[in-house]
C-alpha cells in the first residue's frame, strides 16, 4: 500500500488520479452516512434482562450508539461540509437608506456624499503633502502604500 505523502504527491501530479480520489471520498462519505441509520436501527443490546428477570436497559451500549453516531456525524461534517454540515446563515438587515425617497432627494444625496469625498481626499492629498515637506526637510523617506 502507498504511503500518505505518496499519495499526496499523485493527488497533485495526476488528474484523473485526483478525479477517484474525490469520488471514492465521496462514496465515502455516502456509506458513512447509511452506516449512521445501522447503527441507529440496530437495538440488539439496548435491553437485557437482569439476575430478577426484570427488562434493564443498558445504558452503556446506549451511550456507545450515541457516540458512535456522533463521531460519524462530526466526521461528515469536515469530510462533506456543504452535504452533511450544519448551515449557519449570517445575515445581516439593515433598512434601505433611500426607501421612501424621491429620486431627486437620491440625487441630492448622492452629491453630498461625492462632495464629503471629494473633501476627504483634499485633506488627505494635503496631509500627504505636508509629510512630504517635512519629510524631505529632515531627508527622510515617507511611504503611504
């Protein structure tokens, strides 16, 4: 059998070896997925009958299921995230800043924006003017990347 840095290695040189990879990762993961309602359906020792006669569950056997599933779902998750992940959706409302306006009051809008834009590149392009001066006073270099 190959090593792992071996196949590693095919994964990037070779495409179609890199194509069955990813479709045995997936059978994979299909047949992981299947195993999960096995082991869920399986109750075979969830139940015992003790010393007295009396039906017990077995808490332990019960508790290894869990886990067992657990394990698999947690697995499937990093394996398949957009299949088998949890969707978290962020989202973030906030209200239209222009409903309910007319389209000249947009375009006023708009041309107070462009002006405070205009204004912050003036002082900006004036500050980087005066760093300059000082700059070149004292033979030093600035650089505004």
């Amino acid at each position: 059998m190959p090593s792992a840095s071996a196949v590693f290695s095919w994964l990037s040189k070779y495409y179609a070896f890199a194509e069955q990879y990813a479709r045995a990762k997936e059978a994979m993961a299909e047949a992981i997925f299947w195993e999960i309602f096995d082991i869920c359906d399986d109750g075979r020792n969830d139940i015992y009958m003790d010393d007295k006669g009396q039906v017990r569950v077995n808490h332990d056997v019960v508790a290894r299921s869990r886990l067992r599933v657990d394990t698999r779902k947690w697995a499937l998750a990093r394996m398949a995230p957009k299949k088998y992940g949890d969707f978290i959706r962020n989202e973030i409302i906030t209200p239209d800043p222009l409903k309910g306006m007319t389209p000249e009051q947009i375009g006023d809008k708009l041309e107070m924006i462009l002006r405070n834009c205009k204004r912050r590149k003036a002082e900006a392009d004036a500050f980087k003017a005066a760093a300059n001066a000082n700059a070149n006073e004292n033979n030093e270099e600035v650089d505004f990347a």
